[in-house]
C-alpha cells in the first residue's frame, strides 16, 4: 500500500522523508473541507502539523498532478484571498472515497506499527 | 497545458514570496527562499514538458478515436436503416472470403508447407533416376559418402514404414508403424508429445524401445502419462514405450495415415521405404543440393549403375501433376468467386452511394469536410468487409469440414489442415483491401462533387452519374462473364466425371470381392497348398461366387519392388525401383477380365520345380503389362527376356534367380492410379509357402453384400485362419474416382455460388435502374406504350448486359479451360456442347433476376410516378 519512495526534492530535512502514500493523503485531507490552492494546502499542512512537515513545493504539485490524474482531484481557477489568480482544487466523489480508505488503512497502518513498538 | 502550468507557478510563488516578506526578508532574499522552498525547479521544468506532451497525445488520440467512434456509429444507422442492403452486402463477401480462405489453407497445405514441422520446407529425400526416368534405390555406400561429405545438406534420417497386424476375433486389422533413425524427430525439428525420443545408443545396441503415435495414444490411453513404461509386442518382441509422438506426426513423402508404433531403425537393416531424408543446410535450394550429391555419387571408386542421376526430391515435387493442377484451379476459381463478390459490392455501394447523394450533399452544406465525407464512406465500406471476413472465417471453417469430408483417398493428409495463422492474415488483408478497394469508388465520388452540382441534379431524377451507370454496368458484364468461365469449367468436369464413369478399365471391378488371408503359424508347404486348395473349393460353394483365383484387386498390388533386367543378354544388368507385383493363380486374368495380349499365362507345373528361393521372389516364369514392356523394351522383344527382383544389400549371396517373361497383358486404368508403383506391373505366381493369401473373387452379388458370406466360409475351415476386411471392386473404383469427384463437386459449387452472385447484381442493376427511371416509364405509360414495350425497355438492358457477358466469357474460358486439359477425361477443353449449355443456362437467369424488375415497371402507376418529385 505504501510505497518505500521518498519525496522527491533535495530539501536535507528529515521530515521530508515522507512516503508518497502519506503525502496523497495529507492533500486529500487538506482539501477535503473546501477548494484550496497548492500555496494553501502546503500552509495547511504546515499549520496542522505545527511546522513538523515542510512539503517541497515541486513534490506537492507533483502530487496534485497525479490525484488529479487518478481523477481523485478537480480543478478550478479561481480568486485567492489576496486577488490573486490561483488554481483551486477540490475533491472528487472518488477522492472522497480514497480519503476514507486510505484513512482506514493508514490507522491500521500506525496501530501496527505501535503495537510493535510498545512491546519492544 | 504548459501555459497553464507556469500561471500557476506564478502565482504560487507570489505567495511564497508575500509570506516571506510579511516575516522581513528583503524581495531578493523572499525570492530566493521561495526557490529554495520549491525544490529542483531544472527537474519540475522537464518534468512538466513531458507531462504537457503526453497529455497534448492523450487528446489528440481521444479526439481520432471520437471521430472514429462517430463514424463507426454513423456507419451502424446506416446499416441499420437498409438491413436488406447490409445482409446481402456481408453474405457476399463472406461468401467469398470464406471460401477463399479455407482454399488457401489447403493450398497451403499441399503446395507452399506440405511438411507441417519447422524443418518442413529443408527437408528433401534423395533419390536416384536413370535417364527413362525410373527411380532407383539409392545404396548404402552413397548414403554414407553424402552423410560424410554432404555440404549442402546438415544432417540424415531415414524411415521405413510398414503395416503391423493386431488380430482379433478372427479378423486382421493393421496398425500403420515406422522405423526411423533416433534423429528423426531432430531433423523434422519437432519435440515428442510426451517422455522422450530413442538415444542413438538405443538405436546402436538394438534396444526395444518404441514410441508410440499420437492419435493411438489418444485412442487407446485417453492421452494419459502412464503410457510410459508400458509395452508393445511387435514381431515377438516386447517393446517399451519411452515416448508419445507430436499430433500429426507422419513419415514424409508417404501418402499413409500417421503411424501408431514408432521404433528404431535396426543397425545395418537396409532403409525400405519411403527411404533417406536430409535436412537442407539453411539457404541451401534443392537444385543445389542434388548437384552436390551427384558430384559425390559420381566421385566414388565403385558408382554402381552407370546412368543414374541424383535428385533431392522436395515434398511439393511427389505431388501427383493432377493433384497439383486441381488444387491451382481451385484456388484460380475461388479467387474469381471473390472477385465476382467484390464486383457485387461495390456496385450495391455505387448504386447506395448515388441515392445518398442528398444526405451528401446536406452534410457538405453543413460544413462537413470531403475527406470527412470519404473517411465515413470508406469506414462503412472498411466494416462491411470486416463483417464480412469474421463471418468469413465461420464459412471457411465450415468449408474446410466440407473439404476435409470429402477429401479423395490419394489427399488423406488433407485430414489435418486446419485454418492456418498465415491464412487468417490472408484473409484479413483480403477483407480490409477489398473495403478499401470497393470503398474506394463510392469516396470518391462523395467527395469530387460539389454542393452546387450534388443539389442540382438532386432537382432531377433524371439519369443516374453517366460514369456511375457505366461503371456498375462494365462490373456487371465482368461478373456475368467471370461466372460464365467457372461454370463452363466445371462443367467440363461434370462431362468429364461421367465419361470417366465409361472408361474402359482394363478389367471389370463390378462383382470382384478380395480378401486376403493368414494362414497363420508356420506350416509346411504342403499344409499351406492343401489350406488354399481348400478355401478355393469352400468359397466355390458361396452362394453367387462364380470364379475364383488368387490375386489382389488390379491395381493394388505390392508396391516399391525394384525390378533388375539383363540387357541384350550381355550380362549387363539395369534396375528400375518402384513398380508392383502381383502374385497371382494361373486363373487370375480370366478371372478379373485382363486380357492377354501376348504370349502366354505359366502354368503351376512350371514353376513348382526350380522355386527353391524366398517366398517373395518371382516364379520362374512371369508375365508383365504392356507399359512396363514398353518401358523396358521399347523395341519390342519383351517375350523371352529375363528379369529378377535386385539382391538384398545386406545379405551375402543372396543374388536371385532370372525369371523368364512368358506373357504381356492388358494395363490397368484406373481414373485414381498414380505412381508407377501402380502402373507398372509384374505378375508372379504365387510361391506355394507364401503365408498370405488374397483370394480374388467374382460374385453375381453387387457391393461388398457378399463379404460376410465369404468371411464365414473362410473361418469354417479352420478358425485360427486369420480374414482382413474385405475390398469389393466397387468400392475400390469408387474410391479412385474420389480426386475427381473432389475436384468437380468443388468447382461446381463455386460455380453455382458465382452464378447466385451475378444474378443477385444483375438483379440489384435493373431493379435499381427501374426505380431511377420510374418517372420516364411513368411517362411513356401514360403516353399510351403498350405493357411489352415497357417489358422489352426493362428486359432489354438486362439482356444486352448479359450478352456482353456471354460473349466477353466465352472468349475467357475458351482462352482459359485448357488448363483443366490434364483433368479432363474424354471431353475437349473446347467443348461445344458444355459452352452453349452453360450460355444458355446464364441467358435464363439473367432472363429471370430482369424479369421481376420488368413486373414492378408494368405496375408503375404514372400519377403517382409523375407526382414523386
């Protein structure tokens, strides 16, 4: 389910070192309330994990580009806050549907993961 | 795509750079924390190229395969708003298609692969010829230097088949076996079906393995794996079964069924027949090969018999010319059936095409491209033949079970041809050319007219595109005259087959009934001349024998004997390979109705004395027919020369004795003999210890209704005699004539079909033409023209139509029947008789398929034709 590449980029940083799983996820999660840009999903994702995850810009688009490709992501253009020209994207019934699956699986995932930790 | 991309970049990187500033950093340094931020921006650049490229070629794709969708739809309404047009469209040249294949997988088959293993088209038989043209066998010591020395050929095999009695219940059947070198399957290039080929150990230390046929495993084991390990008994000998052989298997240039028992080939054992077979180094041609062969024959210290010349014989080159001749014209004949197809569609599509010329026309007014136009007709055009070729292949497979049902003796290996993959291409690029080609018209002419000339004519009803009319004629009369030849051809053959029917055969095969009889475990001479004597008398009180003697049915004598003859008595000695003999009662001619032409019949006294060699040798005193005395007297003196059966290479002093030639009799004819094996006869007396007895019967009863009567009279006498299946005469002149019967019932069929085709067309022509002139036939009717003036206006173009394709096919065929001459039987390829029947017949038809147009135009009510516009 999650494969073992690495974020692309050259960001040294550790907490970039996320699995692609987890990043389509996290965009999906960021999206899932309301049409969001590329600049305001990388802030909320910033915000949420308290500046624990910094995602390179590059990768995150190239992450849209491929939900968008799964058809899980539509787009839209649109005006930001500050009038600027941006492209929102929101979810699809089927990104909905991956949202909630990959939710299910993910906690599965880190239950696991734990029960191993905590008994070793 | 890309354009979009870098909007977005930029406006992302602007709020980068806002959120940088809003936190005090100078622009320069917001802008260079916002890069930093986006990660490689070299890699995202390539990045997206490639993205926008693919997706630029997804959509375009999308689009061609919109389009392609629309017009396969568009193609299907069309379809569906004139079914009749549609069925008959795709029947046609389903019809045609069909038949075309399932000819060329026989072709195929027999001509271009005759060899179906990957090795087939390198293997060649070597084969020795003297300057009449009479095979010899080729010796040990050549086949050794060629093995050694051979260049253009990679490796040998030999093969020698044979049938094997299995007994049951009295009665004999035989299973067909082979004995091969363990490189066999090697040099054919194929694997065993199961378990393993012989080790050339095996081979050399004489090992009793066997591998056993394909179809016998499938028989008799239900294609089981533990036929491994279990034994055959051959000979009185036990053999274990190592191996299955692949489907199919067969020994080449042997017209016999596969073989079920497979064996090696004894060491030092002379290979009989069908002999030596080589595998022909890749690139290698068969000329070059026999050149190099016969420089190595010629180059050793003893070359044997002067004269001879090597051949490597391909598989294509055992076909019989007949055989060969049938199958091109067949396949000439199905090509024209396909021909006749195509003309038929193309000119439904030409006639479609003109009464589309509104809808045309509108669509070119709303903007709709020429090509756009072409691409529609011709994707109607393309599906149409595609229909037509899957349908196609359903005729062909059908076909091909027709075929292989119906397949003459002689063509026994026609039972596995089946719908080869190169065919299947065949047909489909047949298919997807004749949509091209008969799309290709209706296009054009969519797509050269203009809006202006499309709506203009469309104001009048009047004559149908002067070219249209001209060329859907000219397609008419091609197809009337092309149907013409095929049906004089095969009536050519109908005559032909009847005369056959009368041929005078060289005996009478009405009543004859042979059975052939073991007389079963070793007995001595005497035993075995009281055995016979005896069945002679028991059979003599079968109710309707009237004769009997000993002998098999003419014509199916042993075969392959090789014959040596002492010329002019000087003690040289000529040998000729391959022809029959017969062993034979004194009595034998009389009673299968040979005559004799010269000398006369020895008697038994006279051979029963000097008879001391083996039971195949020939008696002291022989009598041969008139070809092979002429053949090897051609200046007469056959009475009096003498001739024995060549020495057993491998055995020492195993020279035979001369035989004297005391009579010549009449040859056979049989429609279905070939091969001098056949025609070619030597008939001994039968040697008083030989175990196998054909006892030749003539009864007043017809068919083979008196084989059973026969059989219990035989095993009366003493029921450890074994009986094989009786051969009645009847049956045996039936089967000879099957090749032709195959060759007729073919080619009349296509004929037929082609006649259906071109009637259906001319048919379509005048109905459509009926229907285009409706408004001038209202007219001239309302004008007072009598019913026949209008019937003669309708009539009368169908008919000059089907002149013009009389005469243009009578000129065709009469070019063209003489390359049926070798088929032919007592009929002139010239026929007058055949040619005026088939005009005749073709004049009605047209006659009749003009005749229900000519009713419709009598019924045009010219208020109503006057008021369609």
């Amino acid at each position: 389910m999650f494969s073992t590449n690495l974020v692309e980029g050259d960001m040294p940083r550790d907490t970039n070192d996320l699995l692609h799983g987890t990043l389509d996820l996290l965009v999906l999660k960021a999206i899932s309330w309301q049409p969001t840009h590329g600049y305001g999903i990388s802030k909320w994702i910033e915000q949420r994990t308290q500046d624990e995850l910094q995602i390179v810009d590059s990768a995150l688009y190239k992450c849209l580009h491929r939900l968008e490709d799964r058809r899980a992501i539509a787009t839209e253009w649109g005006l930001s806050d500050n009038n600027r020209r941006a492209k929102y994207y929101s979810l699809t019934a089927r990104g909905r549907q991956m949202l909630r699956a990959e939710t299910a699986t993910w906690q599965r995932y880190v239950a696991a993961v734990s029960g191993v930790l905590e008994t070793a | 795509m890309l354009r979009e991309l870098d909007d977005e970049m930029q406006s992302h990187l602007e709020m980068r750079i806002d959120e940088f500033r809003a936190l005090g950093l100078s622009e320069a340094e917001a802008g260079a924390e916002a890069l930093r931020r986006f990660g490689d921006t070299d890699e995202f650049r390539a990045y997206a190229a490639r993205r926008a490229a693919r997706q630029t070629r997804l959509h375009g794709a999308r689009e061609w395969l919109g389009e392609l969708l629309q017009d396969i739809h568009f193609a299907r309404r069309q379809f569906q708003k004139a079914p009749g047009f549609t069925l008959i469209a795709v029947l046609t040249l389903a019809l045609g298609i069909g038949a075309n294949t399932a000819i060329f997988s026989v072709v195929h088959r027999l001509l271009l692969a005759p060899l179906p293993y990957p090795n087939g088209n390198r293997i060649v038989m070597p084969m020795q010829e003297d300057a009449r043209g009479l095979r010899a066998s080729v010796d040990s010591q050549v086949i050794h230097a060629w093995q050694a020395r051979g260049q253009s050929i990679d490796m040998m095999a030999g093969a020698s088949i044979g049938n094997f009695d299995v007994r049951a219940d009295g009665t004999v059947d035989s299973l067909p076996f082979a004995l091969v070198t363990s490189n066999y399957l090697q040099v054919l290039g194929v694997q065993p079906a199961l378990g393993r080929a012989f080790t050339p150990e095996e081979e050399r230390s004489g090992e009793l393995v066997a591998m056993i046929g394909y179809e016998l495993w499938q028989r008799a084991h239900g294609g089981r794996d533990n036929v491994l390990g279990s034994t055959v008994r051959f000979d009185e000998k036990t053999y274990t079964v190592v191996g299955v052989t692949p489907r199919g298997l067969g020994v080449p240039m042997s017209q016999d069924a596969p073989p079920d028992i497979w064996m090696p080939l004894p060491k030092g054992a002379g290979v009989g027949t069908p002999g030596v077979f080589a595998r022909l180094r890749r690139g290698v041609s068969a000329e070059d090969a026999s050149r190099e062969l016969q420089a190595i024959a010629a180059s050793l210290p003893d070359p044997g018999q002067p004269g001879l010349h090597v051949r490597a014989m391909r598989a294509q080159d055992f076909l019989d010319a007949r055989e060969a001749r049938m199958v091109q014209v067949l396949f000439v004949a199905v090509g024209a059936l396909l021909l006749i197809a195509c003309a038929n569609v193309a000119n439904l599509l030409l006639a479609r095409a003109w009464t589309r010329r509104r809808e045309f026309a509108v669509r070119v007014a709303l903007g709709a491209g020429r090509w756009r136009l072409a691409r529609q007709v011709l994707t109607e055009s393309v599906l149409l033949a595609l229909a037509g070729g899957i349908l196609g292949v359903v005729v062909a497979w059908q076909t091909l079970r027709i075929i292989i049902a119906l397949r003459p003796p002689a063509l026994e290996h026609l039972a596995d041809v089946h719908i080869e993959p190169a065919v299947l291409l065949w047909s489909a690029v047949i298919s997807v050319t004749t949509g091209i080609l008969f799309g290709c018209a209706p296009a054009l002419y969519a797509g050269a007219r203009t809006v202006g000339e499309a709506l203009r004519s469309e104001t009048r009803t009047g004559s149908a595109g002067v070219v249209s009319r001209w060329a859907r004629s000219a397609l008419i009369v091609l197809e009337i005259a092309m149907s013409l030849v095929l049906l004089v051809g095969a009536g050519l053959l109908v005559r032909s087959f009847v005369e056959l029917q009368r041929m005078p055969l060289g005996f009478e095969p009405r009543g004859l009934v042979a059975v052939e009889v073991i007389l079963g475990l070793p007995r001595n001479r005497d035993r075995r001349l009281a055995l016979r004597d005896a069945i002679m008398e028991r059979l003599r009180s079968v109710p309707g024998v009237t004769r009997i003697a000993v002998g098999m049915i003419p014509g199916k004598g042993y075969m392959g004997g090789g014959l040596e003859t002492e010329s002019d008595g000087v003690g040289a000695v000529t040998r000729a390979q391959a022809l029959g003999t017969s062993f034979i009662s004194p009595n034998y001619f009389h009673v299968a109705g040979i005559a004799v032409l010269e000398g006369h019949v020895p008697d038994s006294s006279a051979s029963t004395e000097a008879w001391k060699t083996g039971r195949m040798a020939l008696s002291p005193q022989v009598v041969v027919n008139r070809d092979l005395a002429r053949r090897l007297w051609p200046n007469g003196g056959a009475i009096g020369s003498r001739v024995r059966t060549p020495a057993d290479p491998d055995e020492k002093n195993s020279v035979k004795p001369w035989a004297t030639v005391v009579g010549v009799v009449d040859d056979i004819h049989m429609p279905g003999l070939r091969g001098e094996a056949r025609t070619l006869q030597v008939y001994s007396l039968i040697h008083p210890r030989l175990g196998d007895v054909v006892f030749l019967v003539r009864t007043s009863i017809p068919g083979t209704a008196a084989a059973p009567a026969i059989h219990r009279a035989i095993t009366s006498i003493d029921r450890s005699l074994l009986v094989r299946p009786a051969l009645s005469g009847e049956v045996y002149l039936h089967d000879s004539l099957a090749p032709t019967r195959f060759a007729m019932a073919l080619l009349t069929a296509f004929a037929i079909i082609a006649l259906l085709l071109s009637a259906a067309g001319l048919y379509g022509v005048i109905a459509y033409s009926v229907t285009q002139r409706t408004r001038e036939i209202g007219v001239r009717v309302a004008l007072g023209a009598e019913p026949n003036a209008v019937r003669r206006l309708v009539m009368g173009r169908a008919l000059r139509l089907a002149a013009a394709g009389i005469l243009a096919g009578s000129v065709a065929a009469a070019a063209s029947t003489r390359v049926l001459a070798s088929l032919l039987y007592g009929v002139s390829p010239a026929d007058p008789l055949t040619f005026s029947m088939i005009a005749l017949l073709v004049a009605t038809i047209a006659l009749l398929a003009s005749y229900v147009p000519a009713r419709r135009a009598l019924r045009i009510d010219p208020i109503e034709a006057l008021r369609a516009d």
